[in-house]
C-alpha cells in the first residue's frame, strides 16, 4: 500500500464463526457475506480490505484451532473474490493467529492489539506478543507487514503514550502504528493523534472512529484510516456496509487528496 496518498481500509466485521459462542451453524453464510462486503468495500474504492472475527463475542486471549480453520476458509473466499490488499486480525490479541492465517491465503498486512507492553481488557490482562510474532516471521518470511495498535481501545494502560509507541516500533518492530478512540467507533484524540505522527517513524493509521464529517480534520495527520462504523447502514457497527456511505467517504478521500497535493 502506498502510504505518501494516504490510504482508506474497510473493515469486514465478520459474523459469528464456528466455535464462537453466537454461531448460528450456516457457515456458508458467513463466508457468502464476507466476500458481499469486501466486495461493496472495493467497489466503493477503498484501497485496501480488514477482515476481523468480530462476531466472536466474548473473545478469548488467543483462539483455538476452530476459529483458525474457520477464519482461514473465509479470508481465503476473500481473497479469491476481491483484488485489494488485504489485512487480518484476530480478537483479541492472536498475532501468531493472524500471521498464519495471512501466510496461508497471501494476505499483506495484520492488525495486532498489544504488540508490545500490557494492556487492562474485558478478557483480562494481555501481554505483549512481539517476541512470539518474531519468532514466526522468521520461520515464515513473507512480505506481510505488521500493523499495531498504541494504547488500543476498549483497554486500560498505565504507561506513558509515547513510550508506548517507541517501543512497538523499535522492540516490537512494528511496520506502521494505529491510533484509535477508546472504543469501536469511538473518535480518536486528535493531540494524541499529532503526538503519534510528530514523533513515530513509521506510517499511522486512525484505527477508529472516522467518519465523513471528520476525515478532513483528521487528514493531514495520519497516513491511513481503518474505517468499520461509520460506512455501515445508519453508521452502526452491527450493520452490513452501506455501500452509498462508504462510496462517498472515498469521494471525500479523492477531493482531500488533490487538496493536498
């Protein structure tokens, strides 16, 4: 992805996957919606596609073999049906999960929570994964890059945002960092957000809450944009993807471009 134009993600929000304690049992409706949505997505104009096993709830730490069975069916249907870059994540913090998901279908990126440090969750206390995901991207080279998250949402942290972020770049060797709000669809803080982008050394990405009215606010510090709310019917995160809202974030994104050039 080409980060100097600023690039718009869209998020596949999965619907419950086998093993996950909402699943319905119509697994071919899972994967038939996955690929409607990426498909809206890329239609749209996004430049690059998330899928994420949001329906999951409640999440574990770390998934089991079901979930990676199940989620690599679909990013694989994903993948054969849509020609975007693409990115996996796996709530809540399953990094090794992510990687061999993304190795097996040829994704480009994934999300990962906490990279690095600790953070204070809904599932407890998750410990940074950085030296595991290493390990694995030895084992496995590819060119599948690293997106993490500072400070992630729905969390508590205790030390200090800039440490924070230094440390998912330089210890954990993290490809680009992702600010958020502190929680889904929640707005990020803008100081936080130039505080990230004045200092970190690698590309960031708001990783929640843009929407149409504040994209222009938000443009000229950060290289990317994660965008799952605000694109979806009436901008509810539970909705399928309102293709008219999320054509007219990327027409909004194309008039922002030429405004900067």
């Amino acid at each position: 992805m080409d980060f100097e134009r600023k690039v718009l993600i869209g998020m596949v929000h999965l619907k419950p996957l086998p093993g996950s304690y909402l699943y319905n049992g119509d697994f071919g409706r899972v994967i038939e919606h996955a690929v409607n949505e990426a498909k809206k997505l890329e239609k749209a104009g996004f430049d690059a596609v998330m899928v994420e096993n949001f329906g999951d709830v409640p999440f574990p730490k770390y998934v089991d073999k079901t979930t990676v069975a199940a989620f690599t069916v679909v990013a694989k249907a994903v993948r054969e049906e849509v020609s975007l870059p693409l990115g996996i994540n796996v709530l809540r913090n399953d990094a090794i999960a992510a990687y061999s998901i993304a190795y097996a279908v040829k994704a480009d990126f994934i999300r990962v929570n906490v990279l690095s440090g600790i953070a204070y969750t809904d599932q407890g206390i998750i410990e940074g994964i950085a030296h595991e995901l290493a390990k694995l991207r030895k084992l496995l080279p590819s060119r599948i890059k690293v997106f993490a998250d500072v400070h992630v949402k729905h969390a508590y942290h205790f030390g200090e945002f800039e440490d924070a972020l230094r440390d998912t770049v330089e210890r954990g060797l993290a490809d680009a960092v992702i600010i958020s709000g502190k929680a889904t669809g929640m707005e990020v803080d803008v100081e936080k957000l130039k505080k990230a982008k004045k200092i970190s050394p690698v590309p960031v990405i708001v990783g929640s809450g843009t929407t149409y009215d504040n994209l222009p606010k938000l443009w000229k510090y950060a290289d990317g944009f994660i965008v799952g709310t605000w694109i979806k019917k009436d901008g509810k995160t539970k909705n399928d993807i309102d293709f008219e809202r999320a054509k007219n974030l990327i027409e909004l994104a194309k008039n922002l471009r030429s405004s900067y050039v």
